[in-house]
C-alpha cells in the first residue's frame, strides 16, 4: 500500500491518509489524538524497514498539523454527527495495494467526550479483494 501524499505538507487531510494507510499495515496498535495539540508521529508506529523509509519521506512537521481538524475528519469519515454522545464508530476504508488488489480496511474510532475530547483511531480487520475488473472483458 503507498499512497502519494506530495504536496499535502502539513495538511489534517493529508496526516489522516498517512495515518491510516500507517495503521493498516501494522499489528493493531490504537493512537489518540487530542484536539488543540498537535499530532502523533508516525515512525513509532511502524516496524518495517520499508515503512520506516516511506514515513520519513512524508511532508510532514507534526507539531504544524492542526490535532483538532484532523478529529474532525477522522469524525466525519466515520460518520460521526454532532448530537452524537460518546461512542465507538465504525470506519471502512479501501486502500490500494502494490498488486493492483484493493484491502478493506475497519477502524474503530473512540470518542469518549461529547464535545472537544481526544479521540482513539484502533485498526480492526482487514480483508484483501481480487483486482477490479470488467466482467465483459474477461475471457
């Protein structure tokens, strides 16, 4: 999985591709992010030599990505609303493989406080999918 993030230095949108993309290619380790402080970096999660080499590579100066916007997208993508209380969320995302295959990748996502309070980001399964193709073109 690798996922292009040139030109998204310091953006929350950018940090949470990376994250996540981080996330699903590790054991399953939780991460809170608090909003108002800055985010947590990557490196410490990952173990692989490859991994280790792609995050440093990252635009990213960590204490410059706004912790409370990348909540907020982290919330949204997860389907999060604001009269919600605290509670777990589900989020599915697919990330593209080096083989062309596409993984299913399920997070819980944390929130314990109703209003401004840190959130935990957990990986929880992943499952891969045969390549896309076209049924017509298929011999």
């Amino acid at each position: 999985m690798r996922v292009d993030l040139r030109g998204a230095s310091d953006t929350p949108q950018g940090y949470v591709n990376a994250l996540l993309t981080t996330l699903a290619k590790v054991a399953p380790k939780r991460v809170t992010i608090t909003p108002g402080l800055g985010v947590p970096p990557l490196a410490p999660l990952a173990t692989d030599p490859d991994e280790l080499e792609w995050i440093a590579s990252l635009p990213f100066k960590y204490d410059a990505v706004d912790g409370t916007r990348v909540v907020l997208t982290i919330l949204n993508l997860a389907g999060w609303h604001f009269w919600q209380g605290p509670r777990v969320h589900q989020l599915d995302v697919s990330l593209a493989t080096d083989r062309g295959q596409s993984e299913q990748v399920r997070f819980h996502v944390d929130r314990r406080w109703r209003t401004a309070g840190p959130i935990t980001v957990t990986r929880v399964s992943i499952t891969s999918t045969a390549p896309e193709t076209n049924a017509w073109y298929s011999t």
